[in-house]
C-alpha cells in the first residue's frame, strides 16, 4: 500500500477496527442471519407474499377496500405510483384497530426526488436493511469476492462522506468513497491522486457512468487495479463504456437493479441477463401480445410496515426469458431505457446532473423535469405554485453564476407552462438530453 502517511494510517485504523468487529458475538449473529437467508427459496418467497398482501389489505387503509377476502392474489391489489405512494403516505402504513404499528425499529428515508417527486418510505431495520444484505451477499458470492477487503466507491454520495469508511455487514470492507472524476474540482483531483492506484481493491462499484469515467482516469495514467468484480448501477452502461471498463479493470461488469423505493431487485449473470431476486423482490414484466418489451412493477416481498405493492418503476425490461446460468429469478435479457443524462455546458463541457437533482429536490420542488436543447441552457419544467420555483430557479443560477463565471457551466431557464416530456411508456425521465454528449469526464462539483 503505497498512501500518503496520514491516510494510510487511517486506512490501517479501519481495518483494525473491522477486523476486531468481525470477532464479537454481534457479527457472528447478523453473519449468520444473512447466511440462513443466502440461498435462494422460492417457498419462503410465497410465505412472504401471502403475509404481505393479508397485513396490507387487514392494516393498511389504503387497501381497505379489500379487507375481508378470503382468497387474496397480487392481481387484485391496483397497480403502486410514486405519486400514490407520496400522496397517501399515512393510509399505507400498517397498524391495528387500535391504531398501533406493529413493534419494532421503524425509521423513515427519503428517495432522492431524482424523477422529480421524492418520495417518504417507513422501513425497519429488520426488513429493509436485511434485503440490502441479502441481496448484496447473493452477488457478492457470484463475483467472488473475498470475505473482507476493499471496495472503490464512486456511487451518488452525500455531502460530507468520510473519504474511508467501514462496512461491516454483509462482509467486512473497508469502503473508500471517491466523487464523480472532475478535473475541475481541485479537492476531487486531490481525492484521486492520494487513493487511486495506491491500494489494491477487491471491488469497485458505482454508478455506471463515474464507473466508466473512473476506468478512462485509470487508462490515461496506466494505473493498474485489479478487482474481483465491477458493479454498476442507476443507469444503464452503453456497450461501448462496458468495453472501456473491461478493459480497464480486466474483469466483466455486473449491472445491479435497484430502486429507492423497493430496494434490490436483480443482478446480472455471466450471459448478461437481469436475473431478479424473486423470493424478495417479485417482478412483473407487462408486455403487449406482440410487443417483446414491458414495464417492470415490483413487489417488495418485506415491505409489511408499508406495503409497497405491484409499484411501477417507470423502467422498461424485456419480456422474461430462460436462462442456462444456473442463477435462480426472472430473468430478462435486459433492461431498457436507462440511458446517460449529462448536461452540456457552454463549450461542450459535459455536467453530472446529480448536484443539479439532489438541489432541486433539497429546495422542495415535488414535480419537475430538466430538458436540454441547447448548450449552457437547461429547461426546468415544473408543475404547480409557480412563484416557489421561480424563486428556487433565480436562488441556483445566483450560484451557478458565482461558480461557473460569465458564459460558462449552464444556467436554468423556467418554463412552469410547458408540459412534460414522457416516453412512449409514460414514464417521465428527470432528465431530457436532445444534444448528443461529447466523451470526457462529467464535472460535478459545481453546486
């Protein structure tokens, strides 16, 4: 390991710390919690669908309609929308006559409102957090990975995540957290420079375009890494980036389906088919008779504090199909639809667009959408009181003009009475990019 000396240190605190975890009583008891559940079961899937849709029609008020039958299906519950969920948030947590919730860790999360409506979910600790870990051991085990190590995170982070940080469960790792590459961004080079190529990782994961922009940083300065697995998730990686990747790192890319609001779904098998995790997450893949692509709705099979039932993602799949991989779960030949959303700044400099999401979502706009048809100029489409989005509108480009200066980066320009732009299914993207994207590494810190 070749880190400056105070990071490097750090770096040998955290293992320390996790391996010293790793042998108390708590870790053997949650290790061995996930272990039991590991193996994929489809008879406990069905146990956990006939309890979820008798709590949910018997506790739920939005279901009461349903309350009484005997005989319960997933076809009789009516299709979940974000707004739905957004929009009767009391009437789809679970309690008894008396009004009580089920006991239990109950904690609330907030989706990100990255399609323009974030979304409040209620979880515990015991469902939500044991999926994700599941799930997680499931293709932890498929790639190979070793029990602990070190995972390169360039995922969607928070402002303020410690550059080193443990992860104890499914397996213990040291997680080492990096920004979108942006080379004008003087403390994100700085991030790179002091970690990158001066560790060796077991796994880099993050979303699929700082992924590909990670493996272009490795090529350029010949920094060799060598992980047992690439995961990629939020969007779908182009064919072409998934070579670079491949290149880069000399092992094959695992795209990881996930949604805020059901969790893990599904995972990529060695053919490249989406295989879903159906004894916890139940898919739906609704086509037309003659149409090979569909809507995927989900069911989260341990989501009893609030139901969420038959909820359409707005992602497109093709239809199930058989697969010879010998991985377990629906699988489909792949998603659909997914695609790149950069924004193009003055002078073709291409943009992350999560800073812009994550602030208009921190400033309370419930419903918008980001279309682009010319460089520098972004359309902030919103619904709603027009004068709160006005204000947010002059509030960001105040900012974006004492970051970018005079005829650079990109402003916003308010259009409350334009209609928003859907796809053929009508799923309404965050982001709308007519303009073609130039390759080169996306700037995010501007915000």
């Amino acid at each position: 390991m070749n880190l400056p000396s105070e990071l490097a240190r750090d770096f040998q605190r955290l293992r320390e710390r996790i391996t010293r975890k790793a042998a108390s009583e708590w870790f053997r008891e949650k290790r061995q919690e996930i272990e039991s559940l590991a193996p994929y079961d489809p008879d406990r899937g069905r146990e956990r669908l006939k309890h979820l849709l008798a709590t949910a029609a018997e506790r739920a008020p939005y279901y009461r309609a349903l309350r009484g039958r005997e005989q319960l299906s997933l076809r009789d519950f009516p299709r979940t929308r974000k707004s739905d969920l957004r929009e009767h948030f009391i009437d789809f947590v679970t309690r008894d006559a008396t009004g009580r919730m089920a006991p239990g860790a109950f904690f609330l999360t907030q989706t990100s409102g990255s399609t323009g409506q974030p979304v409040t979910l209620l979880s515990t600790a015991e469902t939500g957090g044991l999926l994700t870990n599941v799930i997680r051991e499931r293709f932890s085990a498929f790639l190979g990975l070793p029990e602990s190590g070190t995972v390169l995170n360039v995922g969607l982070l928070f402002p303020g995540t410690p550059l080193f940080e443990p992860v104890m469960l499914p397996r213990p790792y040291v997680k080492c957290n990096l920004r979108g590459y942006d080379p004008d961004a003087p403390d994100i080079v700085a991030d790179y420079e002091a970690v990158v190529g001066r560790f060796p990782v077991d796994q880099i994961t993050g979303s699929s375009s700082r992924v590909i922009t990670l493996a272009r940083y490795c090529l350029e300065r010949d920094i060799v890494l060598r992980p047992r697995g690439v995961v990629a998730t939020y969007e779908q990686m182009p064919d072409s980036g998934r070579r670079l990747v491949e290149e880069a790192f000399g092992c094959p890319v695992t795209m990881l389906y996930a949604t805020a609001e059901t969790g893990y779904a599904a995972f990529e098998c060695g053919q490249r088919r989406m295989h879903f995790q159906d004894d916890f997450v139940l898919p739906e893949i609704e086509t037309a008779t003659d149409d090979e692509v569909g809507e995927i709705v989900l069911t989260s099979l341990v989501s009893t504090p609030m139901p969420v039932i038959r909820y359409v993602t707005g992602d497109l799949a093709h239809r199930p199909a058989a697969c010879g991989c010998g991985l377990p779960g629906t699988a489909t030949e792949g998603l659909v639809g997914r695609a790149r959303s950069s924004l193009v700044g003055h002078g073709g400099a291409t943009y992350s667009p999560y800073a812009l999401l994550a602030a208009l979502a921190a400033a309370g706009l419930p419903d918008y959408q980001v279309v682009q048809d010319e460089p520098g100029t972004l359309d902030l489409v919103t619904a709603g009181p027009v004068e709160p989005a006005a204000a947010c509108v002059r509030d960001l480009n105040n900012r974006l003009d004492a970051h970018f200066g005079a005829r650079q980066g990109f402003r916003l320009r308010h259009r409350p009475h334009q209609g928003f732009q859907l796809t053929t299914s009508g799923k309404r993207n965050p982001v709308v990019q007519h303009l073609e994207l130039p390759d080169g590494s996306e700037r995010s810190g501007y915000l």
